[in-house]
C-alpha cells in the first residue's frame, strides 16, 4: 500500500486536499487493446477506473459516493457520467438508496 496525496470530495461536491491511502495496482494491457480503444497508456488508467467505478455502482457493490472517489471525481460529476454509460443514477433499490443516503 502507498501513501499518496489525493483529494477528498466533500458533501457540497467541492474538493479538498488531505492525506489519502491508496492501493495501486498494475495491470498489464496488450498494445493491440489500446489500439482497439484508440487509448494511451496515458488516458486509459483514469478511463479504466471511471469504468470500473461506474458497473460496482451498477451492480450495487459501490455506492455512488465510494464509486466517485474511485473514479476520482465528485459525486455530482459522477452520477451525471452515469449517462455516457447508459447506466440509471434511479436503478437503485429501496436498501441501496437508504443506504446512499445514511452515507451521504
């Protein structure tokens, strides 16, 4: 585990800076993929983290402020991203929709 400078979203969606740990992981990505994704190696780590956040929400595993921070944007930008990738804010049900509002 590394220690890395991040920043932290707060509940009106504005950032502030505070020590943050974070995990990272290595993932080895076949240069044939990043030609099929027209990505870099440069945009496809923050590509592949929004992706990520975006279907643990999706499959209620993240709720959507655990799933912003993981994406690496505030909660407001990410339920708006939600759209990109056909992907309901609404397709909550009652018990993940209680529990995103006892965590906001």
């Amino acid at each position: 585990m590394t220690v890395e400078t991040g920043g932290k979203i707060d509940h009106d969606g504005s950032c502030s800076r505070e020590l943050m740990l974070m995990s990272t992981i290595q993932v080895d990505v076949p240069d044939e993929v990043l030609i099929s994704l027209k990505e870099t190696p440069d945009t496809l780590p923050r590509e592949m983290r929004i992706l990520a956040a975006v279907k643990l929400f999706e499959m209620g595993k993240l709720s959507s402020g655990r799933a912003a921070q993981l994406a690496g944007m505030s909660r407001v930008e990410f339920l708006l991203a939600l759209g990109r990738y056909r992907v309901s804010p609404f397709s909550l049900t009652l018990e993940q929709l209680e529990r995103d509002v006892n965590n906001a």
